[in-house]
C-alpha cells in the first residue's frame, strides 16, 4: 500500500512509511500519522507492548473482544469530544483515509464519523498507551459537532446535586441533521 505526502506531493511506499518531513507539514495522511506514532526520526524505542510488525503498529484487538477504546480530543484545545470504540478495520480506514473511522456496537458495522451530519474528523495525531490497547486520536473536527446529539462535546453535562446539568448549547439541530 502507498501512502501520499499532501505537502510535498510525494509518494510514501508501504514498506518505508516514514515521512522525513518536520512533523508541522504532515497533515492528515496515515504516513505522517505513524511516524509521529513513532517518535521523532525513530530515535525512541517503543514500549514492548507496541510491537512493530512491517512497520506498522500493533495494537491490542485480541483484548476485549477485538474493541479498543478511542479518546477523541480537539487536537489544538485539548478538549475530550467522545469516546469510541475501533477493531483492526476501523484501524487500518483510519489509518489509510486520515478520517476517524470507528466500529459502531449497536449497529455492529464500521462507522465514518460525520458520514451522515458531514461533521468529519481528520486525523492530526494519534496516541497510543503503554499497553497498546486504547488510543487518543487527536482530531481537527469539521462542522463543529462530534455529538450526535449537536453538542460540540458528548460530555456537554454535568453532575450537580440536582442531576445531569447542560453546561453548552448545541451546534445543529439533529432533527434536521438526521432526517432520513
């Protein structure tokens, strides 16, 4: 598989994957995203739980019947939008689109985020933990919702002594957003 460099117009091999480019010109494509996976360069070692195989990251799907957690966060504000879960597919769409791609567990089926609202998220960075089985996928959020709900956060409430409090407004209205 090749992979496309959007900055310098460059075909990346599949077997090379590295992208020698500063990290602040690598935007949205899988080649870039692995290499900021990897550190700079290839100076630090990963940990023994993110095993390389081809030059691609391992992670964990044989934990937790084959889902891993992704923690969507705003890649510039730090703000946590949602929680998802990703298989090895989910994986390897998003690595290959730069789009998060995520498994849906009530419609068990593969899901491009803002396939229906257009409210996709590009891929900046992706975090992977110490055991290789959750990942933070920072993300440039486009539309300016990731809750289907129109939220621009799934963690628009709060607890209060009174209950769930709404601590935002939303930025669509679903009902129009979602009519079928």
């Amino acid at each position: 598989m090749d992979f496309f460099c959007e900055k310098y117009k460059e075909k990346v091999s599949g077997e090379k994957i590295r992208c020698s480019h500063p990290k602040e010109y690598c935007k949205f494509r899988s080649a870039c995203i692995i290499h900021f996976m990897d550190g700079e360069q290839g100076d630090n070692e990963p940990e023994e739980a993110a095993k390389k195989e081809g030059g691609m990251v391992t992670l964990q799907f044989d934990k937790n019947n084959g889902l891993l957690p992704a923690i969507v966060q705003d890649y510039e504000t730090k703000e946590v939008l949602m929680l998802a879960y990703i298989n090895d597919l989910a994986w390897e769409k998003t690595l290959e689109t730069g789009k998060a791609h995520y498994w849906s567990r009530s419609r068990n089926k593969l899901w491009l985020k803002g396939e229906t609202s257009g409210h996709l998220q590009r891929i900046r960075n992706i975090l992977v933990d110490c055991d290789a089985d959750t990942v933070v996928y920072q993300i440039e959020q486009l539309g300016g919702a990731a809750c289907h709900t129109g939220h621009r956060s799934c963690f628009y409430r709060k607890v209060s002594r009174e209950g769930l409090q709404t601590i935002d407004k939303p930025v669509f209205d679903p009902e129009e957003v979602y009519r079928k």
